[in-house]
C-alpha cells in the first residue's frame, strides 16, 4: 500500500487571474423568468388569481360564501316542462308562506331564508309590452335613433299556443338595451318575463276571474273539511246581509238621500250642487224615495230572531222597452212567509216598442185593459216600506230604475251568492236555484217568459237558505278557502297578512285578513304596499307591524286599456250596432300609463327590505277581443231566432268558433315576474 501511494503523481499547478471591477453594463438576454405581477382589473371577470397568502382573497372567499345562502329563484329547463299556471303561482306564494307542496318548475335556493312574501296583481300587462312585439317606441325616440337597428329583435309568442313547445312557455330573459324605455326598469328588478296561464276552460269556453283564482286555494289534503264546514257554516242574523253603502255604489245602485249625505260624510265633504241636482232631477222625473223617518212597532222588534223584527220583501220586475227605454209593466211583492202582498201590471207612460216577451213574458192583450199607472203603483210601496222594511232580489238596481224608487235597505242574491269565477262576476237566478235550491224555474220558454212572482220566491228561498248556513255559504266551493285563512293557522301561522285593494277589500277574499286597505288610486296602493312590508316607525300610535304576506292591485293600466270593461250581458238588442273590439288607447296615453305603472312597481320594489320574495302577475292576457266575439255569438243566437239566415247581421260559422277559441287563448296568455330582492 506504501508503495502504492508514493508513485502517484502530483497535481498540476493552475494559474487564475485577478477579479477587477468592471463598469460595462451587462448584455440584456431573453428571460425565462415569470412576467411581472399585475392586479387583476374588472374586465378580466375572474380570470387571475392572487399568488400567495394575500387577505384580500380570503375576504373575497368570505363575501362569496355569504353570497351562496342568500335565496333566489332559479330557472330549472330540467323542472319546467309546461306553461306555468296561475295556479301554479299561487301554490309557490303559499309553499314560501305556509303549507303548500314545494313547486316542480322553479328552482328555488335558500328558501328558509325569505323573510316575506309580497305579491301585486298588475292587470294590463302583456307578454308583447317585453317582447317586442307591441310598438311602444315614441316618435321621438324613433327620430333620435335610440333604437338599435342593426340588432334584430327576437320576438316570442304573445298567446299560449296549442303545442306546449319549451319556445313557448319557457322565461323570456329580460335586457334593459332590447326594452323600451318605458319598461326598461323592470330588467333592473326581475330577470325574466314568464308567460302565465290564466285559470279557465278553452272546451266551456270560459275564463274564471284571476283574482278568485288566485286568493282562494283548496284545503290540505289532510285537514278535516267536515270540520271547518261545520264551523263556518253558522247561522246569520238578517241585517248582516244587507249591502253596503260601497256595494250599493259599486253596483249602480240608486241612492237615497241619506246615502248621499253619508257618502260625503265618508270622504269629508259637504253636500254639493251636484248632489242637489240629481235629488231636484229626480224628483222632476217622477222619482219617490222610502221615507225612513217611520219604522215597525217596538214590539215587533226581536232582536234575538234571525229577521230582528224587519220587515222583509222579495221583490222582482217585469219591464218593457219604449221610446223612453225600459219601463215597468209589472211589480210582484212576496212577503217571509211567501205569500203575496202585490202583484200587478203597469201600464207604461211612452208608447211600447218592445214588449220583450220572452223575458218579461208580457205581450199586447195583457196590458190592452190595464190602467194602473207607475204613479199608482208608488204611492202603494209608500205606504208599505219604511226603515225597517229590507227588500231582497236579484239585481234589484235595474228594478228599482223601473220603479224610479230608491230604498236605503237591500239585499242582492247576485251578491250574497258568489258566481264560480268569483266577483266581480254574477251568477244568474236560475243559475243559482238550480244549484242551490234543486229546482227549475224560467223554463216557460220565449212565449210566456219569466214569471215574476215565481223569481222573487225564489230569492227569498235562497235567502233563508243562506240565514241558515252561513254568511260564508255560496261564497266558494265547499273544498277551499281563503288563503289569508290559510296564513292565519297552525302550524306555520298565524303569520300577519295585508290585502291592498280598490273597492271593500275587507270583505269577500279580505275576511280573514290582518289587515285591510282601502285605496282610490295606483299611488295609494304603492304607499299601502311599502308600508305592509316595512312596518311602521317604533313608537308609532296604533302602528302598522311589518306584514308576512301582502297581497295587492293596480287597475291605472287596465282602466287605460279598456280591459275591465265587461261584456254587454243583460238582453240583446238584435237592431243595435254589432259589438266591436275594444282598442288601446292613443300611443302616448298608452306610454305614459305603463311607465307610470313601472314606476309604481320600482317604488315597492325599492321599499322592500331584503330576502323578500316580490311576485307580479297581470292575471290574464288581453280578453277584449274575447269578449267581442262571446257579444258577437250571444248577437247571432237572438237573431236566429227571429231571422232568416240571409237576414242576419251575425253568420256564425267554424271561421267564428275558431275566432273564439282563438281569442280565448290570447285571453289567458298572461305575464308574470318574480325575484327574491
């Protein structure tokens, strides 16, 4: 090993130069390296990512957790596979509020979340005002070219169609630059505009009322119905029938004198000339009025009786048409105990160009040999009524026009009884004891007509009927129930409920409301709503607490649009001119009527605190020309029966029939809007 080792060679010896400092400045190379760091700016929408242990990013995480619990509704394509409903929207309110089963064409996130619901019934609205298919463009904007010319608007179907394709009833997503300006904040507020479809029957042709609908429900399938029958249907006193002074008003009644006066006790002012004049008017035309000052004896005021001591007629009129309209030609007067106090003809004062006897049943021979006059037959009401008297009929107003009477104390079957599409539709009499009393009447066909005595037994009939069930009997269906009813039980209530509403809205559906507004105007009705959802002040004297469901309707658009202008119902007048469709009014009015309603909407909507759930339906379509042709069909059936085919003014044909069912359609194609703010 020594050996080894001592024969290896040395290392050779290197030699290295000096470090000296240098100036030159060094060469720049490509680099490798990672670019420079740069903050993220908004248009980069999420596409750089903070390095290292920045706070900034966890507070970003945090704010976006936050963000994924707060509630909203989400468009499911894998859940919706039809028109949504009216019905279907309700069940969503009542799903968010009470006990209802969750919806299975909405997707809806975080639902324990939403703290209130708010709902707003918006007549006037239609699917084409969001989809481009109404012109809503002023002349001005037109002019100024705001309007995107190089971008094809895509239009959708205004009507529900037949075929119940996704195109159809799937949401239109809602952009603020494709909107006109009158409209454009509803894209602010709500992401979508759902066609909604109105409650109805396309085979009876029939289109049942959107507010009837939509605040009446059908009990749970696991409530006891014999039981909450059996607790509504409880006996009523007389009086608690009679009419209101609003009713009265609300359905063209004739006033008496004191009424007036109350009326402008009611909304504060003093009589007037107009008031004056219409008494002074009538008054020339030959018009009496009940004098209220007399009433029944003391004694024969029970007050523990279901009549309380009234005295109760049912009274029903035959009338005529002359050259002066409809007069009296007949007065039948049935007392509680249905015998008949008086009956008479009459013998009008104008000549008679219209005897109507398929409906009044009086023909020429009858009245040749009569000679009682109007006048006689008023001085004989006089000295029967008094203030204590209640007069019951169906829809007494036109009667009483006839007699030229005016009676403080009514009460109308047509209200007492609700027709199957709920107010303000009316059933008819024979309608109504058929369904109620199993019998027939006005079956004496166009020869002999009605005959009054045996109408007005019929409404005194259905008035001890309702006496004895209930004032709640006849109102719905003996399966539902008010929905303020539903919010007002266990187990997820009593929860507190507001209705907003033109009219008397503390009766009918408002019954079992917490709270009740009357309003006059849209403007009320955005203040009322607001004030629902917030509640008033603390401190407040007799304040209003915050609602848990507010229900509420604007009628400014649908009174622009001529949409809650009925059908002509009553006779068919076969000389008249023919029905024709409603249309809208000018473009400006039109304009300036929806922007105004949109604002309304803005201002609850801004009102709303967060987590509430606010709801905007129409309700229905656009039902003008619906109603023109069932005008148009109810035309062709009179005059068929007294023309020849070549001589009638309507020739209803399949073309017609399809026009119907067409417009029936367009009827029930609403729009509905909803978010959760």
């Amino acid at each position: 090993m020594g050996s080894t080792l001592s024969t290896l060679r040395p290392l050779p010896v290197v030699e290295v130069a000096p470090i000296k400092p240098t100036t030159e400045k060094p060469v720049d190379k490509p680099s490798v390296s990672p670019p420079p760091f740069r903050a993220p700016e908004e248009d980069d929408a999420g596409e750089w990512e903070l390095p290292g242990r920045n706070k900034k990013p966890k507070k970003e995480k945090k704010k976006q957790k936050e963000n994924r619990n707060y509630p909203e509704f989400v468009v499911s394509p894998q859940r919706l596979k039809r028109y949504v409903s009216l019905s279907d929207l309700q069940t969503l309110v009542l799903w968010l509020s009470a006990d209802a089963p969750a919806p299975q064409w909405l997707l809806v996130r975080h639902k324990p979340e939403i703290r209130r619901v708010v709902v707003l019934n918006v007549p006037g609205f239609t699917l084409d005002m969001f989809n481009g298919s109404l012109d809503l463009e002023t002349a001005s904007a037109t002019a100024n070219g705001e309007e995107d010319v190089d971008t094809p608007k895509k239009t959708y179907p205004n009507t529900i169609s037949r075929g119940d394709t996704p195109d159809d009833y799937f949401p239109i997503t809602l952009d603020r630059r494709k909107l006109t300006p009158c409209v454009q904040d509803m894209a602010d507020m709500f992401p979508h505009a759902w066609p909604i479809k109105a409650a109805g029957d396309d085979r009876q042709n029939k289109m049942h009322s959107p507010i009837h609908s939509f605040l009446t429900a059908p009990l749970p399938k696991n409530m006891d119905i014999a039981k909450i029958t059996s607790s509504t249907l409880k006996r009523v006193k007389v009086t608690r029938l009679l009419m209101t002074l609003n009713e009265l008003v609300e359905n063209d009644y004739p006033l008496h004198s004191s009424q007036l006066e109350l009326v402008r006790k009611t909304i504060g002012q003093e009589e007037t000339n107009e008031d004056r004049d219409l008494l002074t008017k009538r008054k020339s035309e030959g018009w009496v009025e009940t004098d209220i000052s007399k009433g029944n004896n003391r004694d024969k005021n029970q007050g523990g009786s279901i009549t309380e001591g009234k005295t109760i007629y049912s009274l029903d009129c035959e009338m005529c048409q002359t050259e002066d309209g409809l007069e009296l030609t007949r007065i039948s007067l049935i007392d509680w105990d249905g015998k008949v106090v008086y009956d008479t003809l009459v013998k009008p004062t104008k000549p008679i160009t219209d005897y109507l006897t398929q409906f009044s049943g009086i023909t020429k021979e009858k009245l040749e040999e009569i000679s009682t006059t109007l006048a006689d037959v008023q001085t004989h009401l006089l000295k029967l009524f008094n203030n204590d008297t209640i007069l019951v009929g169906q829809s007494l107003d036109s009667d009483l026009l006839a007699m030229k009477f005016s009676h403080p104390h009514i009460i109308d079957t047509s209200c007492i009884y609700h027709h199957t599409r709920g107010p303000p539709y009316k059933a008819s009499l024979r309608w109504l004891t058929q369904r109620f009393l199993r019998r027939e009447i006005q079956n004496a066909g166009s020869v002999n007509g009605h005959d009054s005595i045996e109408d007005a037994r019929a409404c005194l009939d259905l008035l001890k009927l309702k006496l004895e069930k209930g004032e709640n009997f006849g109102t719905s269906d003996d399966n539902r129930e008010s929905i303020f009813k539903r919010l007002s039980r266990p187990p997820h209530g009593p929860k507190r409920s507001a209705i907003v509403d033109y009219g008397d809205p503390h009766k009918f559906h408002g019954a079992f409301s917490t709270t009740a507004i009357t309003c006059t105007e849209d403007s009320q009705v955005t203040a009322a709503v607001s004030r629902c959802a917030t509640g008033d002040p603390s401190g407040t004297v007799d304040g209003l607490p915050a609602m848990d469901f507010t229900w509420a309707r604007f009628r400014g658009l649908e009174i622009a649009r001529s949409f809650c202008t009925g059908s002509s119902g009553g006779s068919v007048d076969v000389n008249g001119p023919l029905p024709e469709v409603v249309k809208d009014p000018p473009k400006e009015v039109l304009i300036a009527s929806l922007a105004e309603t949109v604002k309304g909407i803005k201002e609850i909507y801004d009102a709303l605190p967060k987590c509430t759930a606010f709801v905007v339906y129409s309700g229905t379509g656009d039902p003008r020309k619906w109603r023109c042709m069932n005008d148009l069909q109810r035309r062709f059936k009179e005059e068929y029966k007294v023309r020849k085919w070549d001589e009638l003014s309507v020739q209803w044909t399949d073309a017609e029939e399809q026009k119907l069912r067409d417009s029936l359609r367009t009827a029930r194609s609403g729009v509905g809007f909803m978010v959760v703010k």
